[in-house]
C-alpha cells in the first residue's frame, strides 16, 4: 500500500479523519458532502436518489465539481458487483476496481478488487462490519501473510455535548498513505449494497472508540 489508486494527492502521509456528511435521509445515496479536518470540503456527491437519471452511476466530485471518480452498478450481477472508473467514464473505459458482495444470501463481506493498468487484481480488499450502523473497517488483504487495516468508519460524537450524532454524519478515518478518493468511492457502493437501517439516529451514550473530533457546523 503507498500508491494513489485513483489520484496521489489524496494519499497523506500521516493519519487523517474525515468528516462525511450524507446530505439527505429519505432514500438510499442521495447525496455526500465530505470535509477534512479543518472543516474545508474535500469530496461532494450530488443527488442520485429517487428521481436521480442513473441511479446506478454515481459521481464522486472534488470542491469545485471536478468529477475524480464514477462508479457504476455492473448488471446483470448476482452479487451486487460495481466497477470503479477515472474521471468521467466513457464507453469502453476499463474499470480501475470492482466491488461485489462476497454472497447474494444475507449480510455478507463486501470484497474490492484493484486492477490499476492490469486485467488481473493487483490488489485486494475486504470490508467487514455493519455499514448501516456506521461501524465497518477496511481491510487490505492482499498478502496471504498480512491483513492490514486501511480504514474505518465510524459514528462521529460531539466533543462539546459528549453524545453519538445521528447517522446522517460520521467519521471516515484513514490510516497513513490510503487513498481518500478510493475509500469514498466504497463508501458510495457501500451505501448502495446495504442502504440505511433507519432506526431513528438519535443521539446516544459515548461508547469507547468512536471518533471524537467537534463535528462541522
């Protein structure tokens, strides 16, 4: 791990928390606007909800409505499969990943698969938890010998109220030289694959290991 996968300049050296903001409730991905640390917008993603054109084509933007990354639902597919392009995809483009859900029966693992410039996967993720309850790390599962934890997401809690802030705001947080713009692109396909488990995203107790940086205003 090192490379930008979709772009070098969204790989930090160091440690970075994002705050991801979905911009609306009412359906499955309606929208994300994401912010760094200093609260500045690093990603934003426009409406692809209900009355969206595509609604299985979804475009990850940078701050000033530069399209970084499309991702695309692949049908017909058994397994939920979606595919990675740079930039704006045009036809015959070749995807740089592919996400799929490791089993078509009941929650299950969702895998990613890294292509770069080859047809074969040169790199291999595994994502576990529970999207839907903001509580899910990323895996690189590349090495038989190693699994590498890449990324989590999180419930993001008020530093000032001390309470768990609804799902609708969460924290992405990355670990040192992992491509923000790739992991929000799973974001976006995790967000499709499990939708939201409404449970009315109210404010709870801190629990031990929730991110715990001020949330943006």
């Amino acid at each position: 791990m090192g490379r930008g996968i979709v772009e070098e300049r969204y790989c930090n050296d160091e440690e970075t928390q994002l705050t991801v903001l979905k911009t609306s409730l009412f359906f499955s991905g309606d929208g994300f606007t994401v912010y760094d640390p200093k609260g500045d917008v690093v990603f934003r993603v426009d409406s692809y909800g209900h009355d969206a054109k595509n609604q299985h084509e979804l475009v990850l933007m940078d701050p000033t409505g530069n399209c970084i990354l499309t991702v695309r639902r692949k049908r017909p597919s058994l397994h939920h499969r979606w595919e990675g392009f740079l930039g704006e995809r045009i036809d015959g483009q070749k995807p740089i990943f592919s996400v799929r859900r490791s089993s078509i029966i009941g929650r299950s693992r969702v895998t990613a698969e890294v292509y770069g410039n080859s047809s074969s996967p040169v790199e291999e993720y595994e994502i576990q938890g529970s999207f839907s309850h903001r509580n899910c790390t990323f895996y690189n599962t590349s090495s038989a010998a190693s699994t590498e934890t890449v990324a989590e997401i999180k419930r993001k809690v008020s530093a000032s109220a001390n309470v768990v802030l609804g799902k609708d705001v969460f924290c992405l947080c990355l670990r040192p030289r992992f491509d923000a713009a790739f992991a929000m692109g799973l974001v976006l396909v995790l967000d499709q694959i499990n939708g939201d488990d409404d449970d009315g995203g109210g404010g709870t107790a801190v629990d031990d290991g929730l991110c715990s940086s001020p949330p943006v205003s």
